[in-house]
C-alpha cells in the first residue's frame, strides 16, 4: 500500500536552531499538506500545496516558517528559530480529489 | 467557521463491548467526513472515509454513519479489543480537513 513517507520521525533542537522536516506524498497526488498536532489536541493545517504551488498558508508563522514543493513532489517544511512552544507533532498529508487523505508517521519535535 | 467537535473526550471500557463515538459538525456543507485512529506518538491512520453522498460506511467490526443535514457522525466498535486503545479523530472536508480534538479511547482485558 503507498504511504506518505516523513523524516526525521523525531528531532530535538536547541531554542533558536533552525530545523527542517522532509515529506514525500503518495505518488500522483497534487495536494500535499502540513499539519501541527499539538499534544491533546487535533492536527491544525500549516500549509496546503497543489502542485508547487501553496494553496493555504494562512495558518502559517511566516515570520519562522516556510514550506516549499519546488517540483511539485516532495516538500520540506523549515522552522528558523525554533522556539519552545513549536515542540508538537509535524504531520505531512496527500490527498487525491475525493479520495481522502493519507497521512505519513509524523516528525515528533521536542525543543529544548 | 467549520467547528468540529468529539465526545467524549476518553472512554475507558472492557474488552467485549461495543462502543459509539460521536463527532459533529456546524457547517453540512462539507465534500466528505473522514476517521483516523492514532496510536500515541504516531501519525494517522485512515479507517473509514464517507462521501457526503453515503450515509454510511464498513470496515470489518467498524461502522460509520453520516447524517450532513444534522451536522453528525458516528463510529461504531463492535466487540471492542485491547488493540483498539488509541485516539479516534474525526475530520471534515471542505477546502482543508479540519479535525476534532479525540476521543482517547482505552479497552482493558
């Protein structure tokens, strides 16, 4: 069965590294995303990409954040600097018109 | 603003029983309704996705209903196992999937 693939599946940063997370969707799948699952609560949409192109990034702090699809494939999600309240689970989704979404491991990031 | 919302919150039961869990919904206008389980520390899995033309959906002892007019859905257990201890979340899809927050579901023996 295709999955979406993420790395690292963990990572511990010092406050004020910068840090950066990689996801490959399922292949043909134009719609990726990014998630931040904060522990207790439910995953939030950062980020939503069709093709190479970011569709939503409302949610974004673009002040620190940033995401990019260049070839419209993979996708790398960076966070400069990192801050204390960015610890959460870093989750990347593809999806297929109405076919739901499938989600990948998630990139559990602890900043100390 | 699409609110989604789970309850319970956790649920702790026997092996053997079956079990509801409720998701709702304010906004009917959605493409469809989606539920994951996630283990703790892990990503989600997909376990039943209803198009916003069914009403509902199997997978071996898991049911799904959806009712769009009411702004509800439910998750059906049936005979309830150790291995279903996890979150269950429910999502809808609009123009972005948005999720409740969980029901923390633990099944002893």
């Amino acid at each position: 069965e295709a999955e979406v693939a993420q790395s690292p599946r963990y990572k511990i940063t010092e406050k004020s590294q910068a840090v950066a997370f990689w996801c490959d969707p399922i292949s043909g799948h134009a719609t990726l995303y990014w998630y931040r699952q904060i522990l207790g609560q439910g995953p939030e949409l950062l980020v939503q990409f069709q093709d190479e192109s970011v569709v939503d990034d409302s949610q974004l702090p673009k002040d620190r954040f940033s995401a990019e699809r260049l070839k419209g494939v993979d996708s790398t999600l960076k966070i400069q600097p990192a801050e204390l309240g960015d610890s959460a689970m870093y989750l990347c989704a593809s999806s297929l018109q109405d076919y739901g979404y499938t989600f990948g491991s998630g990139t559990r990031l602890t900043v100390v | 603003k699409q609110e989604v919302t789970q309850i319970p919150a956790a649920l702790s039961v026997p092996e053997g029983e079956n079990l509801v869990l409720n998701c709702s919904f304010t906004d009917s206008a959605i493409y469809n309704l989606q539920w994951f389980r996630q283990d703790p520390g892990k990503g989600l899995t997909s376990l039943l996705l209803i198009q916003s033309s069914q009403r509902e959906q199997t997978s071996g002892r898991l049911n799904a209903s959806l009712d769009k007019s009411s702004g509800r859905s439910t998750l059906y257990i049936a005979a309830s196992q150790p291995g279903d201890s996890a979150t269950y979340l429910c999502a809808v899809s609009t123009d972005k999937l948005i999720f409740g927050t969980g029901t923390r579901l633990q099944v002893f023996p």
